[in-house]
C-alpha cells in the first residue's frame, strides 16, 4: 500500500521514452514550477527496453536515472507513481501489477488494446482503490482550457439541452503511402488503427463535454493502404526508409467513422482519420443545443466558439471567445491575456490534476473505469462495422 508518499514528495517512473514519453516528462518537469502542487513529483526513474537508449533519454528529458526492466521498477520502495507511455500491448500488464504493488498509475490512452485487458485493469484499479491507490487514464485533451470551459458552459446550461454531437479528428500523417510502417500500424500492438489511437480522444471529449454517455454506435472502418515499407529508424510520428523492397502488412485501420447515440438523446456523428491530407492535428468539435452552440478546432486551440441563440437574430452570431483569461480553467498559472497554450500545456494540466487528487485522497478523472467504457465503444464501432448492424454498448 502507497497512499502517503514520504515527505510530501511523489517520486515517479515512467516506462517508455518516446514521443508521449516525451510530452510527460516535459509535464513532470515543468507542473511542479507553475503550479503550487500539494505533493513535489521527482523524475526518479526512467524505464525503456534499451539500456543506452534509455540512459540517453533519462538525461535528455530529466530523469534522475535509468532502468530496463519495468517489473524491478515498480516494486521499487522509492517510487510512488507508474507513468505508463508504451504501446497499447503492454499497458495492462504493466499498470495491473503495478497498481497490485501499491503504486498509483497514470496510463496513456486508449486504456488497452482490448476490452478484458481494460475490465482487467479497471478491476484492478477498484482494488488499489480500497488501499488509496489511484489510477488515471492520459485523455490529456480534456485539460486544454478551451475544452475544460466548454464543459463548463455546457454544465451551466448555456447552451440548452444538447442535440447534435459532431466531432472529428484528423491527421494525414500516413496519407503517402510511402509512409513508413510503425507499430501504431500493427493490431497486436495498438489495437486498433485512427479508431483507438485518435477516435478514443473524441469519445472521450464529447462524453466530457456534454457529461453524457454514448449507448448506442453503427460504424465503418477502412484501410486504404494495406501494405507499407518498414522503417529503419522511428521518432515521433514519422520514420526514416528502411532496407530497399522491405514491406510489413497494415493490420489496423485507416479511418474510422460512426454514428452514436447518447443517454441524453443527443445523435452523434463521429470521423477519425490518417488520411486527411492537409489536417495535421485537428479536433474539431461542434455541439449544437436548444440554446446555442459551441464549436472548437485544436488546430486553434485557444479558441472557443459560442453562439448564444436566445439573443436577437439581427445581432446573433458565432463569438470568438480567446480562452486565454486567467478566470479560464487552468490559465491562471500561465501567461497573460492572449498569449496563448500549446500542446504540452494539457499535458501539464493532467499532471497537476492527477497529483491534486492523489493527495487529496480523491479519484483523478478519467477513471480507469472511464476508459474501460470509452473501450467498449470503441470495440462496439469494430463490431458494427464487421456485422453492419448497430451496436449497444454495456452500461
Ligand atoms: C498519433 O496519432 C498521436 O500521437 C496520438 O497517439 C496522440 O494521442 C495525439 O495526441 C496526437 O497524435
């Protein structure tokens, strides 16, 4: 059991060094600097399979050392918290023994490439939970201030009762298709394709901003380029060509698009792709209610659009609000009016929220039992595109 890390420090570990790797260390260093957090997080150890490799990411990202195998880590007397950021393959197994070890753990999305893998650690959570453990699931968008203020208003009922969910994420990362294959291409280490690795993220979202649930989905999934040159080396999204002639098949999909119902009876219409030529990161959100709407594009993240409908038609129209006043979720810390976050910012945010619960004795959200749902839904879309037919989703 861990539920009071000594001296008012949480020291943390993380497995995994690459791009996500990357954007939680930044989070890990700089939380604590910006924010007054009620327990002091120390980087202690960094764990990747490559013992050079991971010794040359510990110093680069800040970490005060190195390790290479995961299972010593996190049976480790001097670390409070499991910082999960490898592939989907082996989340489960990493977060339920850590978690059965007394460790809390925060773990990149989407929960698991499975759904039993995720009711697995989502039990495994309930456990830990009856010791003070706690256990977070990365879905870093909910902490852009843009997204955190749209829940807000949506709570506050300014825009009426919600009607209409329409929600995108679009890349074109691997549009080419000269682009490299990776192991976000490959169903036994992802899961799935833009369905799990990004489709998540707008499940996720919409379900937070409206505070409803999907019941119901009917989707399709297509994989436009079956086969891909393997890549010889890999960082962030893209690679560089590997040996001539070489291919690895592609075992996820494409693109995913389905629709959804809500609880609360709102219709959903929902589209994640790779594909998108000229889209590189763009979440685009729009809730249309009795009272108004609200639209948000993370390709302009600081804004938020509103339209207020009870005001008179002459001058009604979409407002452009900056989220960028320190009375927004989470600006305080950060700059003055108008200077804007970036993508590393939510990244922050989820830090300070996952420290402020852990100390707090609360649950942070989401839940490992959030992401076990939005896994459902997404292996509900799988289904229904196999057998054609809408899918309910388990409550
Ligand atoms: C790749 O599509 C990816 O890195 C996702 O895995 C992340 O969750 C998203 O934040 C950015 O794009």
């Amino acid at each position: 059991m861990n539920d009071t890390p000594s001296a008012g420090t949480l020291a943390v570990a993380m497995v995994g060094h690459a791009f996500m790797g990357a954007a939680h260390s930044q989070a890990w260093r700089t939380a604590p600097r910006f924010f007054d957090l009620p327990l002091d997080p120390t980087m202690s150890v960094l764990c990747g399979r490559d013992a050079g490799r991971a010794a040359a990411a510990a110093s680069r990202l800040g970490w005060a050392e190195s390790a290479t195998d995961w299972r010593s880590v996190i049976t480790r007397d001097d670390v409070d918290l499991v910082d999960i950021c490898t592939p989907g393959d082996s989340h489960a197994e990493i977060a339920v023994a850590a978690l059965d070890a007394g460790k809390h753990v925060l773990c990149e999305k989407p929960l698991a490439n499975t759904v039993a893998e995720a009711e697995q650690m989502a039990e495994a959570a309930e456990r830990a939970r009856a010791a003070g453990v706690r256990a977070m699931v990365g879905f870093t968008y909910r902490r852009v201030p843009a997204i955190a203020f749209a829940r807000q208003l949506v709570a506050e009922g300014r825009i009426g009762e919600v009607r209409h969910v329409r929600a995108q994420y679009l890349q074109d990362w691997i549009a080419d298709p000269e682009a490299p294959h990776s192991w976000r291409l490959d169903k036994e280490r992802a899961g799935s394709g833009a369905l799990g690795d990004i489709g998540a993220h707008i499940v996720d979202l919409t379900q937070f901003i409206t505070q409803d649930r999907i019941t119901e989905v009917s989707g399709q999934l297509v994989t436009f380029v079956k086969e891909r040159p393997v890549a010889a080396e890999h960082s962030g999204l893209s690679g560089t060509a590997g040996r001539a002639g070489e291919t690895a098949p592609v075992t996820v999909d494409d693109a995913a698009v389905f629709l959804a119902k809500f609880t609360g009876g709102a219709v959903g219409v929902f589209e994640a792709t790779r594909f998108a030529t000229g889209r590189k990161n763009a979440i685009r959100i729009e809730i249309n209610g009795s009272a108004g709407s609200l639209a948000f594009d993370f390709e302009d993240m600081n804004v938020l659009h509103l339209y207020d409908a009870t005001e008179p038609d002459e001058t009604a129209g979409f407002k452009r609000i900056l989220v960028t006043e320190s009375t927004h979720p989470y600006v305080a810390a950060w700059w003055p009016p108008g200077h804007g976050l970036g993508y590393e910012h939510g990244f922050t945010h989820q830090v300070v929220d996952l420290v402020t619960a852990i100390a707090e004795g609360t649950d942070p959200a989401p839940t490992f039992a959030d992401g076990l749902q939005v896994q459902r839904v997404l292996a509900a879309v799988e289904t229904s595109s196999d057998t054609r037919l809408w899918q309910e989703i388990p409550a």
